[in-house]
C-alpha cells in the first residue's frame, strides 16, 4: 500500500527519522537541518529532510494520539524509516521534575486503544535498547536534567489531573503522555528501532499549566541537538 497521509515521493524521507506531535516544534527543529526541504504538509503532517552535520535526517509531525502516530509511523516506515524517535513533551509525574527537563522513556504502559487493533492483546512496549541507551549517555554527556523511567501513554488528556497522576506514580510511571506506547509496539512489529526523549511541559502532581511549543522552544533546540547527533552515531 503506498501512504495515504504523507503524500512524500521515495527518496524524500531518510532512514532516520525524528517525529514530534506539535507542527510548531517540527518547524522549530527543522531549522537544524542544513537545506531542510517540506516534502509533505498533506493532512497537517508537516514533514522535512535536510543534513545534519553531513547526513540525511527527517523531521515530521506526527499529530496527536496512538491513531495519528500509527498512521505517520506506518507511511514513514513504507517511505524507508529504518531508525525512528519521538521527541515530544510529557506531564511529569515525580515531584521534583520541572519544564524542560528530559525523559528518557524505558518503556511504556497504556490501556486498549490502537495496539489492542494491532496485536488483539496486551503487549509491553519497549523502546529499542541500544538506541535508548545511546541517548542516555548522550544527556548524560551533556549533563541535561533527565529521568530514565516508564511513560504512561494516555488516550484521554482532559482525564490526566492530578489524582490520576498518582495512581500512576504508585504503579511506578515517571511521566505521562499520549504516542510512545504506540510507536514502541509498532517499532517491534515492523522491525524498527524506536526511542524516544521527552520534554517536561507541566509537574502533573502540582496541577500546574502546560507550557507551549514556544515556551519549551529553548528547550526543545538544545534536546534536539542531542537526538540528531545521538541519532549520526546509530548504524541502520
């Protein structure tokens, strides 16, 4: 089946690929990449190739939910995505996280939804090890404040206050948000290395307001940096 949503021609979208849910923040990281080309704005998915310290990286949007990140991740997969990280943003769930610190997911929990469609039963997603690992050590290096945890992908935001935040974090989850578990499953089935680096929006157990795009967008360079050089290391 040739991709219905990103209407890219083979050859537009490289092996590795960063996907972000906010359009404002795919067109922040574009500015990254050295003559990035708009090889696909169909559907609000904007999507972006260019260079990066010499090689080819794609950036792409993958909108909102575990229906919307299957649907970019499967297109960009069928468009060559070898290699593919979410670098989005999360409602931090451990007291003393604040905006614009890193996750680094390990995992991720959900409940029904879009892999329940896939696999017709309860799975555990996980991220590809020696990518996740490789962008461990690279905010470490960086000495960024980062947490290293399961993520509770979430398919209601209005229902994340903060008595649900707690139970999360009993059951041990460091963040909430709303794709990786998806992108994970995903990325197991179609054999493709899968991570992702997440952005602390809000301190979910503090009930406090999620900052936007451009607020995180500091943040967001310096994290994006670290994803495309972490991201030249990877063999494919």
């Amino acid at each position: 089946m040739d991709p219905q949503h990103i209407k890219a021609k083979p050859g537009d979208v490289s092996r590795k690929v960063v996907i972000s849910g906010d359009p404002a923040r795919v067109a922040q990281l574009s500015i990254l990449l050295a003559r990035p080309k708009l090889v696909n704005e169909n559907r609000g998915f904007p999507t972006y190739t260019g260079q990066f310290e010499g090689e080819e990286l794609t950036i792409a949007c993958h909108g909102i939910g575990g229906p919307s990140v299957a649907i970019v991740v499967e297109e960009l997969i069928m468009l060559g995505a070898k290699a593919i990280v979410r670098l989005g943003s999360c409602g931090g769930l451990l007291r003393p996280m604040k905006v614009g610190d890193l996750v680094i997911a390990t995992g991720a929990g959900y409940m029904g939804g879009t892999l329940d469609a896939y696999f017709g039963r309860r799975i555990v997603p996980k991220p590809d090890g020696e990518l996740m690992a490789l962008l461990a050590d690279s905010a470490n290096l960086q000495k960024a404040r980062s947490y290293k945890g399961r993520v509770f992908s979430s398919d209601a935001f209005y229902a994340e206050g903060p008595d649900y935040a707690g139970r999360l974090a009993r059951k041990g989850y460091i963040a909430i948000e709303m794709e990786c578990a998806t992108l994970f499953g995903l990325g197991k089935l179609r054999g493709v290395r899968t991570a992702a680096v997440l952005l602390v929006s809000d301190n979910v157990t503090e009930g406090a307001p999620i900052v936007d795009a451009d607020a995180l967008r500091g943040y967001a360079m310096g994290a994006g940096e670290m994803v495309f050089a972490t991201l030249r290391r990877l063999k494919t």
